[in-house]
C-alpha cells in the first residue's frame, strides 16, 4: 500500500480498484438504500426511476469527471483546490460550502444510521419494535447516533489507504451480495408483481417540476457530487489513473444499487402489507422491511443481516463525509489527522442531538418549521436535510461546473481527464466540455430558479 510521505497525514489511494470502491462506497449509501426508496414513493413510483435515470447519466456523471479532476489536478481538499488553481474569494465559498454540508450532513445522517444499529440487534434477538416508538425514545436514539460516529472517527483515524481503503475494499462487495439476495427474494413473494409494475412502469403524467428537482436533488445526493467529497478523493489519485474508467463504474454502482433498494421495498410492500401507502416517508425502509423478513424462512437473521448491510452503506458514506472537514484541516491549517478527526466527530456528536430528537412528537426541534425560499420544513430534521442535503448541494454544482467551464480554461480539466485516459478524446471530450460549460449549469439554474418559485407558486416540500 503506498502512502505518500507526507507527515500531515495526506494519503494516497494504494490502488484503482481500492479509490474505486471507497468512491462508489462513499455515493453508495442509505441515499440509495434509504432515501431512494421512499423518494421514489413520495413522487409517483416509476416516473421518478425514470427522471432520476436521466440525471445521472447527463448531469449526475459529467459533474462527477469534474469534480475528481479539480480534486487531482490540485491535490487538495476542496477550499484548497480552489484556492491551488487561482479562484478568488467568491469561488472559494463554493469549497467551503463542501465543508458544510459534509458536517452538518453527517450530523443528521448519523441518526438514520444509529437506527440501523438498533434494528440489527432487535431483529437479532427477534423482537418485534414499533418504529415510531422507537425512533420517539431519546435514551435509544441518541447513544446509537454517538456510537455510529465513534465507528466514523475510527476508521478515518487510520489514514487514506489504512483504514478507508482497506474498510471499503471488504464493506463493498458484502454489501453487494446481501442487497441482491435480499431483492432476489422480495421479487420472489406472492403479490410482488403490483410492486414491480409500480416500481418500474413509469407513469408520465406524475412527471412535474417537482418531481424533477427531486430527482435531481437525489442524483446529486446518491453520486456525492457537490459535496467535495470527489474532489478531496481525486486529490489522493496518482498521475497515471484512469479517472474516466473509475467514473463510469461508480456510476454504475450507485445506480445499480439505487435500483436494487427500490426492488428490495416495493415488491415487498404490495406482497405483504397491501393497504400502506407507498409514499411513507423517511421511515418507510424500517416499517417495512422487518415485516418482509417476519415472512421468510430464517427472517430475523437475514433481517439483522439486511440492517448490518444498511450501516455497512451508512458507514462507507460517513467516513467520506468526514474525511472531506479532515483534509481540510490537515491542508489548511497543518492539524494532525487525530486532532482533526476528533475535534470534527465530537463536533458533529453535539449537532446530530437536534436531529435525533426531532422525530419526538410536540418536542421543539419537531414543531421547528421555517419557509425557505418557499419550502415549508416542519421539524429540524427535515430543514437540515433540505438546506445542506438539496439546496447547498445544487448550489455547489452550480458554482463548480460554473468555475471549471468558464472561470478557468477548460481545457486544463478536460487534459486531466485525458490523463491515464487514452479514449478520453473526440467526441468524449466535446460532449463533456459541452455538458459541463452549457448543459449543466443551465439544468442547474433552473432548478434553483423553481426553487426560488421563480416559475409560479413555489413547490411545497415533503
């Protein structure tokens, strides 16, 4: 495993395999297993498949080669990067909204997890649990959320190819393999069909600006652009990798594995509790896929096998979220990586308290509701999740795919790519220049600009 010499603790990626796998690792996560699910309730099924489809492969992917080749050609984290290829001040924000949105996303992101480590336990021992019982008891959620961040701390504390790598190398493919087995046998249940056909015939007419934003919001979400978590993972890239190669496979996977999260739900919810609604929110995946094990042979173990699956997602996604505050710290201000990651952790701890207890009926951080940029958020769960998981994130692209295309030359990022990309030429390297300098930024702005309610009466959300 090389690791650079560095004495402030920067790393180096020991293989393309292992950057590939932390990479799609960090996109893989409860955003697919998770989030993508209930979404896709939430907007119409099918249609939202298909949107979200669209948007990986015209924006989601293009941003993606952005990203990884300002964090290479740098070799920095993503207020340095900006910084190392002469942005000023104002472009500078958009690296240290990276830094926010890492932090505060990993906050809230760690409640969902602590969940998962309870259901592993209570779907072990085979007892039956309430959801919402359960995510309203702060003596359970709170001290789950703590220890999923010890686990975060502890892994970035061994470095880039010592504990990230290594970690994903193994979590990776485990996850893979439960998530078809799991999906293999929701499709397999009497009366799944219903769940498919919901699934994955798209409904056009449920498609509406709405449903876009959504899709694109969960697009950026589940491929970790606009986060700088690409752009401090390219920094770790050797010279000689093939940046585009890697790209298409994490793309790949991510879709892959969002796919296969709404395949292990759906069919399963029509088969086997055919009067709940779809559309069930944030706590779909826990309400409904114990009961999906409750009704197979040798349920609780897949059941606590399925929720380990789900903190394995949880945990390869967090070690990147905190990873990118880390790097910053130990480039900018010279910091050890222990003093850095604890110092963040720690932090984090404090802001994840709000989130956990927002779930809490009556309690003040449930009632907390602003209207933001006309969006109403009930609860401060729900208003982390839109400020920094979908608006800081569209906001980011934007600045990002808005300094590569036009602040500085093109050209640059699109030889970068070339690098160690012998195919990277022609028609490829037009059609991503013409993506990242026109395509993107104008899907992007409108997307803010309907946020902003600018095309009538603003989209409420939820």
């Amino acid at each position: 495993m090389a690791m650079s010499s560095d004495t402030q603790g920067r790393g180096q990626w020991g293989s393309s395999l292992g950057f590939i796998m932390a990479a799609a690792g960090s996109a893989v996560g409860l955003g697919n297993i998770w989030r993508f699910p209930y979404l896709t309730g939430e907007n119409g099924g099918g249609a939202f498949v298909f949107v979200y489809a669209i948007c990986v492969l015209l924006i989601g992917l293009p941003l993606l080669l952005n990203e990884i080749a300002l964090g290479r050609i740098s070799g920095k984290n993503p207020i340095g990067a900006i910084k190392a290829t002469g942005g000023n001040k104002f472009w500078q924000i958009a690296g240290i909204l990276c830094i926010l949105v890492c932090f505060c996303v990993l906050s809230y992101y760690s409640v969902i997890a602590g969940w998962t480590i309870g259901y592993i336990f209570t779907e072990l021992i085979n007892i039956p649990i309430n959801f919402s019982e359960f995510q309203e008891t702060p003596m359970y959620v709170v001290p789950l959320c703590f220890l999923f961040i010890l686990m975060t701390i502890g892994i970035v504390l061994g470095g880039v190819s010592g504990g990230i790598e290594k970690a994903a190398k193994f979590l990776m493919p485990v996850l893979f393999i439960i998530i078809i087995f799991i999906a293999g046998r929701a499709v397999t249940l009497e009366g799944a069909g219903a769940g498919i056909e919901y699934y994955l015939k798209p409904d056009f007419s449920k498609i509406n600006t709405k449903v876009a934003l959504q899709a694109l919001g969960q697009a950026f979400f589940s491929m970790s652009v606009g986060w700088g978590l690409m752009i401090t993972f390219g920094s770790y890239l050797p010279r000689t990798s093939n940046i585009v190669k890697s790209s298409g496979w994490i793309a790949g996977m991510d879709t892959v594995v969002a796919l296969l999260g709404g395949l292990m739900v759906f069919p399963a919810l029509f088969a086997l509790l055919p009067g709940k609604d779809p559309a069930g929110g944030p706590a779909l995946v826990f309400e409904v896929l114990p009961a999906v094990f409750d009704a197979m042979p040798g349920g609780n173990f897949i059941g606590a096998l399925f929720f380990l699956l789900l903190l394995v997602a949880a945990l390869t996604s967090s070690i990147s979220m905190l990873e990118v505050p880390v790097a910053y710290f130990i480039d900018e201000k010279k910091w050890s990586r222990k003093k850095a990651a604890w110092t963040i952790g720690i932090a984090a701890m404090i802001l994840s308290v709000p989130s956990a207890l927002s779930s809490i009926e009556g309690n003040f951080f449930n009632e907390l509701t602003i209207t933001f940029l006309g969006n109403t958020q009930v609860g401060f769960f729900s208003i982390m999740d839109f400020t920094f998981g979908t608006f800081a994130v569209v906001l980011i692209c934007l600045m990002l795919s808005l300094y590569t295309g036009w602040a500085k030359k093109i050209s640059d990022y699109a030889n970068e790519l070339a690098m160690g990309a012998p195919g990277f030429k022609g028609f490829l390297r037009t059609a991503w220049v013409f993506f990242i300098k026109w395509v993107c930024p104008i899907v992007i702005a409108l997307v803010l600009l309907d946020l902003l309610g600018v095309f009538g009466a603003p989209q409420e959300g939820g």
